[in-house]
C-alpha cells in the first residue's frame, strides 16, 4: 500500500538550531514529492517540491530537501530555525499516474524556543 | 496568486442536518479539485478527486450518499455532508489543482472548515 512516514511527531529546538525532518515513502513507481507547512491559524503552503533532476531542492524561508531515491526518503533540513518557523510541517508524495492525488504523512509539529 | 477560499469556516449543525461547504478558485481556473478531512493530530486523509463537469472519485471508504460533492464549475466545488451525525466532526480542507499550470502538479489549499455536529 501507499503511504507516507514522518518519523518525528513533534519537534522542539531552539532559535539558531539546524533542522532535519525525516519523510519516507511507500510507492510503486515514479513520484512527486511535496513539503507543506501549516502556520497557526493558516491554510497549508508549499515550501517545496521535487518532479525530476537536480535531487537537492531548495524552496522558501532557506528550507531544502534532498530526495534520496534509494532510501525512499525527501527529508527537509533548514541550518539555522527561526521562531517564526514554528509550524506543522507535512509531507507529501503523489504519483505520476495521472490523477494528480496526494498522499500525505501525519505531519511534524515544530516548536522554535526564541 | 492561486488563492483557494472556503465558506464556511465554521458551522455548529444538529445531529440529522446537512451543511454545505464551498469552496473556491479565486484567481484561477481549477479543472480539479480535492476534499480531505483532518483528524485532530493526524494527517489529511483525502476523501475525494472532483473534476469539472463529472462525477467525483471516493476514495475507499468514504460514503458518497453520506458526502455529496459537485464541481459545477471551473472555480467551484462543494461539499455537502449529508444528515450529519457527531462522527462526522472535523476539519474539512479542500484544495484545487491550477489547470494553466498542467505540469506542475501543485495543489493550493484552502484555509478549511471547521464542522461541529451537535
């Protein structure tokens, strides 16, 4: 079956910390990957994605992912948190089928101590 | 750009009624679109695929007679919980996929709905 692990459930760190959120998959076949974060009281925002190429991704607010096609994983990292970045951080796998479904892992809820 | 908005973004109901939610593209032009529930402290757990003009894809699981969805067109979907009982409490969020950007794959999402069935 497909799915999608997030090891780390909840994550506390204090500001100037790196970051490193694990996400592992389960698919049969060529996928998409996606890191969503969900702000306090906001709707859920794309940090980054993967399709094809360069496996390092960069997105916004200096977060990046590498997608490690043998371990099945696309871990986020950031190398210095903000306390702004305390967030819900989810990933995301879809799968190049065709209909454009996401699967999504249960989420990391990240507490920056300023 | 690519905004995604829902109304309600809450409602109380009785046990037994049926509540609506919209939801909407406001910028562009959604060929697709996708209704999840949220568990408290769980993931998005997707309920159904809705295209414009067809009838939705439920996902294994998810009552289509208990969880009406119609996208009657390009900008709008809704979904409408029908004699709804406390179970179906939660957090409704749904999110539309931009047809002018048909290789990216990305979904924007809506700020969702809070449901409360008393």
């Amino acid at each position: 079956a497909q799915s999608v692990s997030q090891h780390n459930h909840h994550v506390i760190l204090s500001e100037a910390a790196s970051l490193e959120l694990g996400c592992n998959y389960s698919y049969g076949g060529t996928v998409n990957l996606f890191w969503y974060v969900q702000y306090p009281g906001q709707h859920l925002q794309l940090l980054l994605k993967y399709f094809s190429g360069d496996p390092l991704v960069k997105g916004i607010k200096g977060f990046e992912a590498e997608f490690i096609k043998s371990k099945f994983s696309f871990n986020l990292r950031k190398p210095s948190v903000q306390w702004s970045d305390t967030a819900e951080y989810f990933c995301a796998v879809m799968g190049t089928s065709g209909t454009y479904k996401y699967i999504f892992g249960t989420g990391t809820r990240l507490k920056v101590l300023a | 750009g690519a905004v995604v908005s829902q109304h309600p973004s809450r409602v109380i109901c009785k046990s037994g009624t049926s509540v609506k939610i919209e939801c909407r593209s406001l910028d562009f032009q959604a060929t697709t679109m996708f209704w999840y529930r949220q568990f408290p402290k769980k993931s998005l757990m997707l309920m159904a695929t809705s295209n414009e003009g067809s009838k939705a894809t439920y996902e294994q699981g998810v009552e289509k007679d208990k969880f009406l969805i119609n996208h009657a067109s390009l900008t709008l979907s809704t979904l409408t919980v029908t004699s709804a009982h406390p179970e179906d409490s939660s957090f409704y969020i749904c999110s539309a996929r931009d047809r002018r950007r048909g290789h990216s794959y990305e979904q924007y999402f809506g700020p969702g709905t809070r449901l409360t069935v008393t």
